[in-house]
C-alpha cells in the first residue's frame, strides 16, 4: 500500500472532513468549535432549574413544529410556547456581541448575520404555526427569565 494511502486516514478528523477543508483556522480552533453545545448549556440549565423548581413542566431541545426542522430550548406544548434562550456571541447580542473580529474576518461577520435571518425566519414561520414564541439573552438572569416565562404560560389567554 502506498504511503499516501495509509497517511490519509490519520489527515482526517472527526466527521470524517479534512482539516485543510475546514472553515476553522486551525486545528485547534476547530476542536474548540466542536465542542461548543448546542443545547444544555449553561444559561439553559440554570432557566429549567428555576422552572421545574416553581412546577412548571415542559419538553427540552424538540421541534416545536415536526416541519420545521429547528429545536427550540424549552417548549411548552401544551401552551404553544417556545422558548429560546441566545447566546451572546452566535446571535448577535446589541449588548454583547462582536463587531470587529481579529480571525475568519469574511466567515464570522456572515455566520452571525445568518444567525440573526434564521432566528427571525424561525420566530414568523413558528408564529404562523401559532406559536408564541419567546426570546432571552444568555445574559440575562436566570430568574428574571423565568418570571417572564411564567407570566406568559400562566396568563390567562394561555389556558
């Protein structure tokens, strides 16, 4: 066997996609990136902790509606509420977000816009649906979301 075949499978990493391919910068960035979660983070546990603890059940990380193939981080079902809880820096935070960046200056610019234009197709295509669906920044206080939450499932027109 050649020397380039048996060296080709030590080139790739995981998802089997070459890591000169990649939109990352380095390798190392690109371990970094992969491992950033996509549901259960932080700001998400410690809202569904406030939650459960004031009674409120719910579902985690499903698709509101089966067609539209977008998992909000809390739901309600029964309320059609979905609830989203945005992180600073992927969604374009007026407070916290970045405007200039020093890596990737074409990719990220681009990436976050196409955060913002998801999240805002997402919130009319789930409202269509009849959805109400509610928005917070990772940066607010786990509590203070948790009340706006509870108002809305809570309030009258919701039941």
């Amino acid at each position: 066997m050649a020397a380039a075949q048996r060296s080709a499978p030590m080139l790739r990493t995981m998802g089997n996609t070459r890591a000169a391919d990649s939109w990352a910068s380095s390798p190392g960035r690109r371990r970094n990136m992969q491992a950033i979660r996509a549901r259960d983070t932080q700001p998400e546990l410690a809202v569904r902790r406030v939650l459960h603890s004031r009674g409120l059940r719910f579902r985690v990380s499903i698709a509101p509606d089966p067609d539209l193939r977008r998992k909000a981080d809390i739901v309600f079902t029964k309320a059609k509420v979905a609830v989203f809880i945005d992180g600073c820096f992927w969604h374009g935070c007026p407070q916290h977000g970045r405007v200039a960046f020093k890596h990737n200056v074409d990719y990220w610019p681009n990436k976050i816009a196409a955060n913002i234009a998801r999240d805002i197709d997402t919130n009319i295509k789930l409202e269509a649906c009849g959805w109400l669906v509610l928005r917070f920044w990772e940066h607010e206080g786990a509590a203070a979301v948790a009340d706006k939450i509870q108002m809305t499932i809570r309030s009258p027109d919701k039941q």
